[in-house]
C-alpha cells in the first residue's frame, strides 16, 4: 500500500534541483548594503515656529520681541520696564543743560552740595600730601602765578585771586563759589549773584620733577614747578592755568559725577569699552577752547598755546613726571586745533589793545621760566 507513495516522493525529490552555494560576488554585494534601504531626503532647516523664510524682516522682529518678553517675565514685565525706562529718559532729558560758550548739550545730576563735599575732600587730601612743600604766599615764583591768576580771574569776571594762602577751612570760599552757575553761552562771566565775589587761591608746589597744575572745585589753584620750565613764559603758564581754570567754569568734574552715577556699576567695563575716554578727551577739546578764551582776553599771547602743548609732547620722553599729560594728551590733533582757534586773536585786538604792544618788554625784562626748572 506505500510503495505508491514512496515511489512518487523520489520523484519528487528527483526532480528539484540542488541548491546553489551562494556566490562570492553576491556576498560582497550584500555586504555592502546600507543597513536602511529608507530613500534619501533632502536636508531642510525648518523653524522653531514653523514659519518659513518669506515673512522676511517682520518675522525677525516678533521674534525678537517674543525673546525679550520673555526674558522679563511676561507682558506684566513689558509694562514694568517700559515704565522704568520711560522715567528714566524723561529724568535724563530733564537735567539736560548746555555748557557755557562751546553751547554743547549735556547732562548734569550733580548738586551744587555734592560738588562742594567733594572738593572739601579733595582740598583736605593735597593739602595734606604738598603741605610740606608748598611756597610761601610772598614767593617770587609764588606772587608772579598768583598775578597771571589775577589777569585771567579778574578779567573774565570770574572773582577775585586773594594775595594769601587761606591753610583752614574751606567751607565759605566753596559756598561764595558755588553760589551761582553761568547760564550765558556767548560771555564767560560770573555773573551771577555769589560768583562775582568768589574768591579763588594759588599754591604753588615746589616739585620740580613733577610737570602738573590743577583746579580744584571752590577755586583752588596748585601749580607745580615742575610745569614752570614746560610754560616758558606767562603766556604760557596762562594757556595751562586757563585751561584748568575752565574745568572749574564749565563743571567737568560734576559732569564726570554725574554720568559715572548712571553708569554705575557698569562703568569699569563701560570705561574698558572706551565710553569714558570719548567725554574726557570732550571735555579736553572744551577746556582748550575756553581757556584759550581766557587767557586771551586776559591780554596773554594766543600763539604760546600750541607751543606749550608742543613742549609738553618733546619733553614727555624724559625723565620728568608730566601728570598732566596723562589726561591731556598733547596730539597733532590737539596742537592742530589750537592752530585753528583765530577767535583768540579777534579776543586780544578787542579788549587788550595798547596793553600788547607794551607786554614784549614787560616779558623781556621780568624773564622766562626756564631758570626755573
């Protein structure tokens, strides 16, 4: 009964052929195979928000105001800080003021008081560092800076230069300078009530390696000797006190105060940014001008000033200290804009007339400073 089916089985078998071993060449194709046979797609930058490039600048700009929305909380935190900075610009444009002749507009948020304490401080600290070294008031030297004081302070209408040294307190002086501000751009005057009575002092430093002179707040003058022989002759001396008188008029140092106030707390890297040197060297170029005014309607030569300048630049690669030029640098620029200042020269003709002709011999016979030195 199974032979039937055992016959039909090797037929069966018989007739299918035998396997075939794999080749060579197949295995290495499959083993080059990529393990997913997935088809390639095309590499596209999509959006965090879905949207795609052709809103243009008007997507840029929600999106940076969704990331600052954000960043302060919220719409509650728009509000806050919108209300933040809309004080803060309407407190800043109301302190706003222009400085006396160079009419340039700037802000100002330091008081009067505040200017004073720091120049009682600043007072009280030279005083005690140079006390030992100071000229006494009756002093050749002494007397003849102290006269070059007078022609700039008197003619400008800017006080009155005591004939001695005041070694005690300072609170008056400060309050009889400070009285008062000068609100007209186009004459430098102290008009006001308490400034025509200001009183302002001169101390001379006898420190010959030191090439420095400064004005303190409340009208303190300190010349070092050392800046003597850089002058050269009164006119020089006036071009370097005139300068450092007008950072007292023009209220440099409260305008310093008063922007290191709102920078507070950033100011280091402001300062490293270079946020500070641009209002210093601004307040250098304004010192120039005005006491360049100074000096000139106090009847002083115009044209020492960019010698002065020029010597302070050759003798700073000496073995001398000049202070001065840490912050007042003594450029081409600077030298170049002295040059270009002929105002001074209209000053001189208007207000000094025969008094020109006559300083030659009065500058001969009373000699330079460079004995001095």
């Amino acid at each position: 009964m199974f032979r039937p089916l055992l016959a039909a089985a090797r037929a069966t078998a018989r007739s299918v052929p035998p396997a075939a071993a794999p080749s060579r060449r197949v295995g290495l194709q499959a083993l080059r195979r990529p393990l997913s046979s997935t088809s390639r797609r095309t590499v596209e930058y999509r959006r965090f928000d879905n949207r795609n490039r052709s809103s243009g600048q008007a997507n840029s700009s929600e999106n940076v105001m969704n990331y600052v929305r954000r960043r302060v909380g919220g719409d509650r935190g728009m509000v806050i800080y919108g209300v933040l900075i809309g004080g803060a610009v309407i407190y800043y444009v109301a302190h706003l003021e222009r400085v006396p002749v160079t009419k340039r507009l700037r802000f100002m948020d330091c008081s009067r008081a505040q200017e004073e304490e720091i120049g009682q401080a600043t007072f009280s600290e030279t005083m005690a560092q140079f006390q030992g070294k100071l000229l006494p008031p009756d002093h050749p030297v002494t007397r003849r800076v102290r006269d070059i004081a007078k022609r700039i302070v008197e003619r400008n209408n800017l006080g009155m230069v005591k004939e001695g040294h005041n070694l005690s307190s300072i609170e008056d002086v400060l309050s009889a300078w400070l009285g008062g501000g000068m609100e007209s751009a186009d004459n430098i005057s102290a008009t006001q009530e308490g400034n025509e009575n200001a009183e302002w002092e001169v101390y001379v430093v006898d420190d010959p390696k030191t090439m420095n002179a400064f004005v303190i707040p409340g009208g303190k003058i300190f010349v070092f000797t050392g800046i003597l022989q850089v002058s050269a002759n009164d006119s020089g001396l006036a071009t370097v006190m005139g300068h450092e008188i007008s950072h007292v008029v023009a209220r440099h140092g409260a305008e310093r105060m008063s922007y290191m106030k709102v920078l507070f707390g950033v100011s280091f890297i402001l300062e490293t940014l270079g946020l500070d040197l641009p209002n210093s060297r601004t307040s250098e170029t304004e010192a120039d001008e005005i006491g360049l005014r100074l000096m000139a309607k106090a009847c002083y030569d115009p044209s020492e000033a960019p010698k002065v300048w020029e010597r302070m630049s050759e003798m700073g690669g000496g073995g001398g200290s000049i202070d001065i030029l840490s912050t007042h640098p003594a450029n081409r620029k600077r030298i170049k804009a002295e040059k270009e200042l002929p105002m001074a020269n209209d000053i001189v003709a208007a207000n000094c007339g025969s008094v020109v002709d006559n300083k030659a011999g009065f500058d001969q016979a009373s000699g330079n400073w460079s004995r001095y030195g």
